[in-house]
C-alpha cells in the first residue's frame, strides 16, 4: 500500500541470491522505490514533470550504457541472477540521469528491459510511448558488442615510475602519436618543469613512464 506491487518485487529480488537464506527488513523497501522513481524520471521532464522522450540520435555514451546493461541483465536473467540485475539497472539509470538522456533509441528498450522486473511502471511507460500492445509482447532487446568496444583509454600518466595523472587517449594512435600527444599535455610539462626526458616508454593501451 505504501510503495506499490513494483517496489516489493523488486525488493524481494534485490535481496540477494535466491538459494540463500536473508533477513525480511521492510526498511530496504525505500531504496528500490526511490530508484523507480529516478527510473520514472527518464522520461518526464521539466517543472511540470511531464511526458518527454525525443527521436533525436543517442550519444554512444548513453548507447554504451544501455547496451552493457542489457548483456548484464541477459547473463543475470539466465543465471537467476536476479539481485545483480537490480544492481546493474541502478547504475544504468544513474549514469543515463548524469548523461542527460532522453532519445527513444534508449529507454525505449529500457522499458522493455526492466518490464520482468518492473511489469507495471514499465506498461505505464510502454503505453506513454505510444504503443497499443502490452510491453510483455514487444520483443527483448539484445545487447550489440559494436556499442561496447572501447574507442579511448584513459592513460595513466608515470614519472620515474609514480603515476602523477591521467590522459584519455584514442586506442588508434601508435606509440610515436601516444608519445607527442603526452609530451605536449599541460600536465605534462608542469611535472617536467623544463627539464626534457632521458627517455620516454609507451606501452599501448596501458601506460606511459616518463623517466627523467
């Protein structure tokens, strides 16, 4: 009565593995709610909190988070893995939130997603998003790897072997690019503080020492 039939069942799987004993504390009930709530938030915006979902492009950012979340889920369901699904579909409405997304490419399989979990936020949102049918019969969304694949790693930055900073690098430059794109970061040369490097080592997508 208080936070509604979604709350409880998302609840009594967040508890954790099903073949494990846990104590029944009602008190949990309000962090389950307060993520259906953000999850609610997706889709209305604005002071009046209103309906708004857009057909716009998704930026990969929000494109990677919903599809880690959906191969995470898919394992999860498959190894009635339930609590970890919960788990992973809080950090996907949290980092969706930070992003500021709202296309229809996204949380339009999100509803669908989270439907077994959620079956009656997700009819409401489903029917908002203009559908007749129930979201039961909309067909699950499967995960796509080209969404996942990293494009950037964040190099951590050594002088004299002790990481000072890090620098978010493409994976496709080479050594000699990874080198000069270093050399000339800001941080860089405040570490080096006009001194020039005895000798500069890159190892591709893990790190640079600087050895000065």
């Amino acid at each position: 009565e208080d936070y509604g039939a979604d709350s409880l069942r998302l609840y009594e799987m967040f508890l954790g593995p099903l073949e494990q004993a846990k104590p029944w504390n009602t008190a949990g009930l309000s962090g389950v709610y307060g993520f259906l709530k953000k999850f609610w938030k997706l889709y209305h915006q604005g002071p009046d909190r209103s309906f708004e979902v857009t057909d716009g492009d998704a930026s990969a950012e929000s494109l990677k988070t919903l599809h880690k979340t959906i191969k995470k889920v898919t394992e999860d369901i498959e190894a009635f893995s339930f609590n970890t699904s919960v788990s992973s579909f809080m950090i996907c409405v949290n980092e969706l939130s930070a992003q500021n997304c709202r296309e229809r490419s996204v949380l339009e399989p999100l509803a669908v997603l989270i439907a077994p979990y959620a079956p009656h936020i997700s009819e409401e949102l489903w029917s908002k998003l203009g559908h007749d049918s129930s979201v039961a019969h909309a067909p699950y969304p499967e995960y796509q790897e080209r969404f996942l694949v990293e494009s950037t790693k964040e190099y951590p930055i050594s002088f004299n072997g002790k990481m000072r900073f890090t620098i978010p690098l493409s994976l496709d430059l080479s050594p000699r690019e990874i080198e000069a794109a270093v050399l000339g970061h800001q941080s860089t040369r405040k570490q080096l503080e006009g001194r020039e490097p005895r000798k500069v080592i890159v190892v591709p997508g893990k790190i640079v020492n600087i050895v000065v």
